[in-house]
C-alpha cells in the first residue's frame, strides 16, 4: 500500500509527461488551459502532472483520436465522469454509515420509555 501511495504522489515536469502520454509539450498547456487537466502547481508556476494526470491526457487523446470526440465532448466526459465517480463514492460512505447503524441498532438494547396513563373518570 506504501508504494502505490508513493506512486500516486509521484509528479511529472510538462516535458516527462508529455513524453509518457505520447504528446507534445504544448498540446498538454492547451489542455490545461481549456480545463481538460488540471496539473499541480510548484511555487513558481511550473506544471507538476501526477500519473492518474497521464492517464487522462492518454484518454482525451484517444477520444479524440479514435472515438472523434471533440474537446468540448471530452471536457464534458471528463465532467460527467468525475461527478459519476463522487456520487459513487458518496453512496459507498452512506452506505457504511447505513450499516453501522443497523449493527448499533442489533446490538443494543431497547431503551424505550412507556408512560402509561389512567384515563380520567368523569
């Protein structure tokens, strides 16, 4: 787990990443300025692509390429992807929370409270 969290936080200059997704340098500053790829930031400006950044610079490509997605498609994509992926997130959080109250709920005892009552004699 220690090594794919390394791998994760592992960061690309604009040159390396364009190598590793096949791409020119300037086309991945287009991307970026059209809002395709969002690459971290270093203090002085310079663009820092993580691997999961690759990977969506290779996919944009192959939409573009194969499928004939245009860029407006593929930014849209890249939304509606995201958003599908945070919705299921949230449905796997809720769920555990769903779940842990069942279990409180099997595991303890009522605590009911019943106040009885007499009715009034008129």
């Amino acid at each position: 787990m220690a090594n794919r969290s390394n791998e994760e936080s592992r960061t690309f200059m604009i040159s390396v990443a364009a190598q590793l997704a096949g791409m020119h340098a300037q086309t991945l500053r287009t991307y970026d300025r059209l809002g395709l790829v969002r690459p971290q930031r270093t203090p002085g400006g310079g663009r820092r692509y993580s691997m999961h950044d690759v990977e969506l610079l290779r996919e944009v490509q192959r939409l573009s390429q194969d499928e004939g997605v245009n860029l407006a498609g593929i930014k849209r994509i890249i939304e509606l992807t995201n958003e599908v992926e945070s919705l299921k997130a949230r449905i796997r959080e809720l769920t555990r929370e769903l779940e842990e109250l069942r279990a409180q709920q099997r595991t303890s005892k009522s605590t009911a409270l019943v106040v009885w009552q007499p009715r009034n004699k008129r």
